[in-house]
C-alpha cells in the first residue's frame, strides 16, 4: 500500500476521533485504536521482506542464528512496546505510558540476560581468571 493510504488512513482516524470526542469520547478512543490497528495490519507484508533483508545480512555478517533471533525478538518487543505506549498517551494516560515502555525495557533486558551472561564469561577468559 503506497504511503499516501497511509497517510490518508491516518487522518481520517484522527478527524472522525476528533468528531467523536465531542459527542462520545469513549468512541474516540476506539477511533484510534482501530485506525491504528488498521494501519499495523497494512504495514505488516512489509515486516517480513525487512525481517529477510536483515536475516541475510545478519547471516552473511557471521552473527549466528540465536543471535539473530535475539535480536529481531527485541526489535519486536521495541516496537510493540512503543505502539501500546503511544495508544496509552493518546488516551491521556501518561502514567500508564510510562509503564508500558518500563515494561518492555525490562522485557527487552530479560530477553539479553543471556547474551550478557555470555559477553561476561569471555571478558573473564580473557582476563585469565
């Protein structure tokens, strides 16, 4: 879908929340989401053309292939952290926002543990402990 569609479905979510909020503010705020989901769902063919792109660079770059899973698995969590934190705001609640994005970054940071375990065991190699 070309990004003019895009674009278009964008504004029109936000004219007719902005219609609703006069009338029926819990409206509003389904407006949104569903404009919002409705824009994800476009965009996702692009997802997994990026997701090959980046597996064959990744690939060719020696990194191996549970790394490479660790890493689109925190892209993943990134975005989808960003995405509900973003509807919170919308919805004015910045408080819960916040927490949205904490939880991913602790999220993120549960999911790299392993990967920081290994990084620590080789610095200590080297070391010579």
């Amino acid at each position: 879908m070309s990004i003019f569609a895009l674009v278009f479905i964008g504004i029109a979510t936000v004219l007719l929340a902005s219609f609703l909020r006069g009338y029926k503010p819990e409206y509003a705020v389904l407006a949104v989401a569903a404009g919002s989901i409705v824009l994800l769902f476009f965009v996702s063919s692009d997802i997994g053309k990026i997701l090959d792109y980046l597996s064959g660079i990744f690939s060719s770059g020696g990194v191996t292939e549970e790394n490479t899973g660790l890493i689109f698995k925190a892209l993943g969590i990134g975005y989808i952290t960003q995405f509900g934190a973003e509807i919170c705001s919308d919805c004015g609640e910045k408080g819960l926002s916040s927490k949205v994005e904490l939880a991913g970054r602790l999220t993120i940071l549960l999911l790299c543990l392993p990967v920081i375990s290994t990084f620590l065991d080789t610095v200590k190699t080297f070391l010579g402990d």
